[in-house]
C-alpha cells in the first residue's frame, strides 16, 4: 500500500489540529527527537527540557499507534524496546571482527617493541620520522558492529567468534548513544552501507545505581533477580537479554573506534586519510567518540599517553582495561595488512586487572583504633591492581552476610587505585566445603573484652579501649603517623614489638624507652634505634593541631583538629571547653562536641596529656581566635603542581593560619589558586573561570600584606604560626 493511499483514510486528531500531514508531523516529530536525543544522550549538552521531550515522543507515539505502517526502524520510539525472543539469530560478519595482538609490558617496553616493529614492517631505518599513531582507550564492554543502510541502523551485531555473531539489533536500538539514522554532515558524504565498530559497556554510576534497583527488587521478594559482579558482566547480560523491555530499562553506552564494511569510495563512500579523520567523521554522524583519544608520535608519545592513561585511570567513569595504539594513516594500514586474526597496525597495551579470583584461607576479624571490629577475608595470595593482595575487606557484619562469604569460597578480588582491596562476590558454584556462614564474634578477638554492636550503627566495637593491645598499637602508629606529631621510621612491627613485650603500655612510656629500651626489643641494629631515638626527639617539636589530631580522639580528624586549635588557641583551653563553647568550632557538631567532652573527662586521658607534655612535647599555643584576626577568612584557596620552596602542607598550614579554606577543585566561588611547576587541569580550569592565580612568591607576598594589615589594624602582632 502506497503511503499516499493512506493519508486520504487517517482520522487523526493531531494533524487534523495542526493541518499538516500525517506523515510530514511524523516526520517533523523523528527529526526533533533525533537531534534532541543526539544532544542529550552523545553530547550530554541538553537544549530543551525533558518534558517538551517527553510530549514529542508521546505525540509520535501516539501517531505510530494510529498508523502502525508508518512506523520506521529508525523511529526513536523504537528504542523502547518490548519484543520478546526465543533466540537471537546468527549474522556472518561481511568483514570480520579482528581481535588486537596484547601486549602486558611495562609502560615502555611494549609500546617500543610496537613502535619498532611497525618500522621494520614498513622498512624505515632510524633516520626516518616518527611514525604518527592514535591511542585510544581500550573499553572494557563488548564490541558491536552496527550496519547502517542509507543512513538508518539496521542491524547490529555482537563479534561472537568473529566471523560470525548474534543480531541483537532491538536490545541495541535502546541505546540512546548509538544513532537510529546517521545525521547529515556537510562535505560529507552519506555511504549507502556502513559499518561502524565500537564497544558497549555501562559506566560505572549506572552500575551501581542498577545493582541498587536490583537489591531494593531482591529485598522487596522480586523472584529471579539478581545483582552484577561488574559493569561488563550487566552490559553482556543486557545485550543478550531475549526480553528488550527489560534491555531498555538498563543502561547502556557506547564508543566508536573501527570501521566494518563500507560502500566502496567509488560508489560514494567515505574517503578518509587517517583513522583519526574517521573517527571525526563518525563524531559529525552522530556517534559518541571517546575525548581521551588522542593523536601522539612515535614510541615516546605512546609512552607518555600510556603514563598518562594510567594515572587517570580510576577517575574516569567506565573501565578500560588498557590502551589501543594504532597506525593513523590507512595507506600505512593497508600496507601492513594482518598477520591471521590480528592486523599488525594496532596493539593492545592492558593494565594490570583490578579483579582477581582467588580462595578465602580464612576469615579474621581485626581491632582498629577506635576499637572497631571488622572482618578480613584472608586470601591466597593474588596480584591484582598492580599489587599482590592478601588480605581484603568484609567492612562489616551486614556486608559479610550479604556476601556470604566463606573459608575455602572462590570469590572476585577489587582493588582500584589506592582503595582497600574488597570482595566483589562469591562464585557460589564453586563451593566445596561444608563452612559456615561467618557471624561476627561477640567478645574482642586481641583483649576478650565484650564487642557491642549499638542501635543504628554497622559497626561492632571492642569495649576494651586502651586496656586493648590492639587498641593501643594503633593509637601508637596514629600518633605517630606523618600527619599527626610524625616519628620517622615507626613502623607496624616495632610497635608490635613494644607493646607485645609489655614495655610500652602508653604513649608516654615511648618516650621514656631511650636507646637502651630500643635496642633490646627484638635485635634491632644500634643504628636503627638511633634513628628512632632521634625520630621520637624531633617528634617532640610539633603544632596544637597535630598533636590533637594525633590523640586519636574518635570523630576528631584533621580539620576538626586545626579548627579547634584556631579557635581556642591553647590545649587547656580546648581540653577544658564545655559542650556549648566546643559547638561554636566549625565542623563541630553535637557529636564530636559529646566525643571531646568524654575522652577529656576521663582522668587517665588528661593524665596521658600530662604526661606527655612532661616529656618534653611542646608546640606554639596563640589567643583565643575570638581575639586572633582571620584576614582571610571566607576566602577558598587551591593549591596544584610542586612550589619552589613550600611543600603543599606548609602552604596549607600558612593559608589556613590566616582564615583561608583550602578546597580540592576549582569552581566560580575559588578565590585564588596557587599554581606550581606542572600544575594540570587545576590550572586550566582556572582560566577557564577567571579565577586569580598566584605562583609561590605572589603568595607569601599576600600573606605577609595581609599579616601586615591585621596587625597594624588590631595592634596585635601574629607571628605565622601562633595560632596554629
Ligand atoms: S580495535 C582490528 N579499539 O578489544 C582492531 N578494540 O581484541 C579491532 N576494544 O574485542 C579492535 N577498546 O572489543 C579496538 N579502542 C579500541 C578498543 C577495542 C576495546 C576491544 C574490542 C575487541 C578487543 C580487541
């Protein structure tokens, strides 16, 4: 039936409203949710707001639900999924999904080992110039060819083995990301067929948020659901899934890096140069290219990029699990050609994996400082994240029974970054033995001591404090850390040794072993306990902040330590302030005003105060700061990059003794950042805002000016570390 037929038929409402065809307000509808979904989806640069969206759609909908034969492939209203499959069918890749040759190295070996084989597969000698590459991320999804007929998807495919894979095409059309209908460009010409290559996966908050819609399901009884170990194993799962109701509802993305099958250039197919102009191209049909790919020359820029990538790593928002180097220029590419399933042009150089498996040897259950108990998975030993790990994180009683983790369990080892290792999950068809499922001891495993778990906390706590030996060694390695008074050199196992052999019972009696204590622990060598007895000496020196910091009192970090010392200026003050005057400190609240109060009501505390004062630590007391000028106060400052002289403590310390707050990132409301050597995007952003930037003498020239103006204004002199 021809369209013409139909319009003379249609009872429509909305055209009969708007006197405009049927099919042309179709039209008008795809076209403006087209560009609107490109913008808010790829370019995440929204120009309407999602109501008007949302009616389009309802509109279009509405329309396709009076004439069903006018519905496109490419209509956005397709994305929603619905279809129901018994199986996906088997699609032959036209040209086959390659796979990339990996390379494991370290930073520099394998991107020199590329480098130079390409050269000596293309026979240039070392007078010849770099060679010109692009690095991209490599994405840690699964591939997808998606074929494009005259502009519109059609289809879209997994790699399976890659001469042939699934049609998963309804699961995919969900995809906001991935265009329906490529988009005009200018001078640039539309290919009959196109084959774009690329990588589905789920960024990281739309897992988390996914598995937590999937455990509110699992707690509200919801049959058959279940949580994702990884983003990669939800993005498998969704592509795969029969049901594309259910595809729709999870969140999918994706990024453009290859080329498939494409209408020869001779029957008015694209004509690129360079990969890179490819993948400006596949930008202006509407496809997400990742920003960090980059163009780079030579084995040094793909070092760099490498470094670079490496660094950024866990900031970015989805996994990758390496990067991609490639020959830029095709002709090149051409001529290097594929060595069986691999083209010699490109490499894979991965990152070490941030997920492991490995056996539970056993569960412990370590004291910290505060007398929290928290249950360690002991694990066989795996390299993971770049480190071999051990031991892994259980955080609490709720977490460990929702895991269900158990002695002699294969279970998903994380680390990312510098965070604690974790287990992700247990492989529960792998379980052999007969364990029991872990419940958390009820008495303190170091002291015996009750363990009490009170109303609304997650935590157990030993009520043993500092008759706990575990308890006691980490208020040591707390008060000794660099942050708090900083002993050079302390580490876990001496005061393992000086607390396991009863000598130290209390921070005091540290200072009090002296170089004849020091050398009959264990067999330390004379030197090192010369380094220790001169590390507790220089220890001796420190400021009010850190010592306060350094009791290790509990809700009392850092800052709420330097607030406190600002504001009373002395520790008798502060050990003396009741409730009402602790709550007029910034950053303290009924709690940690409650905390204070208690560890300072308890005469042993006051006594440990003492004596360690009587040993001869010492630091600057200053005024009240009700009586101290703050010329800079309400002023945020941002330090980045390496100054001159200050380390960026110091100039902390120089910025928060006049007022100043010291922030983490640039925004509109930052007063001045203070840039040093190899200062990044801190910097950029700066600009970008019109925030001032001072380097280090611009600095100590505003604080000496305004040190000078305080003074002269209140008559009182602040020397630079009074008040801290
Ligand atoms: S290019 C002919 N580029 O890594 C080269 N692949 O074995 C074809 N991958 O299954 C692949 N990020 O899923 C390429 N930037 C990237 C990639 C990438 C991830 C995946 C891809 C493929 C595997 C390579």
């Amino acid at each position: 039936m021809s369209t013409m037929d139909l319009f003379g038929e249609l009872p429509e409402p909305v055209s009969a409203l708007q006197a405009e065809p049927v099919q042309a307000q179709m039209q008008r509808l795809r076209e403006q949710l087209h560009h609107h979904g490109h913008l808010y989806y790829t370019l995440d640069a929204p120009e309407i707001p999602d109501a008007e969206y949302d009616r389009w759609f309802k509109q279009l909908q509405a329309l396709e639900a009076a004439h069903p034969e006018l519905i496109t492939a490419d209509s956005p209203t397709q994305r929603v999924g619905g279809s129901v499959l018994d199986a996906f069918t088997s699609v032959r890749h036209r040209v086959p999904m390659l796979s990339i040759r990996t390379e494991t190295d370290t930073e520099s070996s394998g991107a020199q080992a590329f480098d130079a084989r390409v050269r000596r597969e293309l026979g240039l000698d070392d007078s010849a110039p770099a060679i010109d590459y692009v690095a991209e991320l490599k994405f840690d999804g699964l591939a997808m060819s998606l074929r494009y007929e005259q502009g519109v998807l059609v289809q879209a495919a997994t790699r399976g083995d890659g001469e042939s894979g699934e049609d998963v095409t309804t699961n995919i059309r969900t995809i906001g990301q991935i265009p329906l209908r490529l988009q005009a460009a200018p001078d640039l010409a539309l290919p009959n067929v196109l084959e774009v290559r690329g990588e589905v996966f789920m960024r990281r908050d739309d897992f988390d948020a996914l598995n937590e819609r999937q455990r509110a399901k699992m707690d509200a009884g919801v049959k058959g659901e279940k949580t994702f170990v990884n983003p990669r194993n939800a993005a498998a799962g969704a592509v795969r899934q029969l049901d594309s109701g259910i595809a729709a509802q999870r969140p999918l993305s994706f990024f453009a890096y290859g080329l498939g099958d494409v209408t020869p250039v001779s029957d008015g197919g694209p004509q690129f140069a360079t990969h890179y102009d490819m993948l400006q191209a596949f930008k202006r049909w509407g496809f997400p290219v990742a920003d960090q790919t980059q163009c780079v020359q030579g084995a040094q820029g793909l070092i760099a990029y490498h470094r670079h990538i490496a660094q950024a790593r866990d900031q970015l928002p989805f996994d990758i699990d390496g990067v991609v180097y490639k020959v830029n220029d095709l002709a090149l590419q051409a001529q290097l050609g594929f060595v069986t399933r691999e083209p010699r042009w490109a490499v894979a150089h991965k990152f070490p994996a941030q997920e492991e498996l490995t056996t539970v040897l056993a569960i412990d259950v370590q004291v910290g400082r505060t007398g929290k108990l928290t249950p360690v998975a002991k694990l066989a030993p795996v390299f993971v994240g770049g480190v071999t790990v051990t031991n892994a994180t259980l955080h609490n009683e709720d977490e460990a029974r929702r895991k269900d983790v158990r002695v002699g369990d294969t279970v998903i080892v994380r680390r990312a970054g510098d965070v604690i290792p974790e287990v992700v999950s247990v492989l529960f068809d792998k379980r052999v033995g007969e364990a029991l499922a872990f419940t958390m001891p009820h008495s303190c495993p170091v002291c015996g001591s009750d363990a009490v778990r009170e109303e609304g906390e997650a935590d157990y706590r030993c009520t043993g404090g500092l008759f706990c030996s575990a308890q006691r060694k980490q208020a040591i390695l707390h008060f000794a850390q660099r942050r708090a008074v900083e002993v050079e050199g302390l580490g876990e196992k001496l005061v393992d040794q000086m607390v396991d052999s009863g000598v130290v019972k209390t921070l005091p009696d540290m200072y009090r072993l002296g170089f004849a204590g020091l050398a009959q622990l264990g067999r330390m060598a004379d030197k090192s306990a010369q380094n220790i007895v001169a590390a507790l000496e220089a220890s001796k020196s420190t400021t009010l902040p850190r010592f306060v910091f350094g009791l290790g009192i509990r809700h009392v970090g850092e800052a709420t330590a330097k607030e406190l010392a600002r504001y009373f200026g002395s520790l008798d003050r502060i050990m003396d302030a009741p409730e009402e005057a602790l709550l007029q400190v910034n950053d303290v609240g009924p709690v940690v005003a409650l905390s204070l109060r208690t560890f300072f009501d308890q005469a042993h505390n006051r006594e440990v105060v003492a004596q360690l004062r009587a040993c001869g630590l010492h630091w600057p007391e200053g005024e009240p700061a009700a009586q101290v000028a703050q010329p800079l106060a309400g002023q945020t400052f941002v330090l980045t990059g390496t100054l001159p002289t200050l380390s960026r403590d110091q100039a902390k310390d120089l910025l928060e003794a006049q007022g100043a707050k010291v922030a983490g990132s640039v925004s509109k409301k930052t007063s001045y950042v203070v840039a040093g050597a190899e200062a990044g995007s801190k910097l950029d952003k700066a600009r970008e805002l019109g925030v001032p930037v001072l380097d280090e003498e611009g600095l100590q020239k505003l604080l000496a000016d305004v040190t000078d103006t305080a003074a002269t204004n209140q008559g009182v002199h602040i020397a630079p570390e009074s008040n801290t």
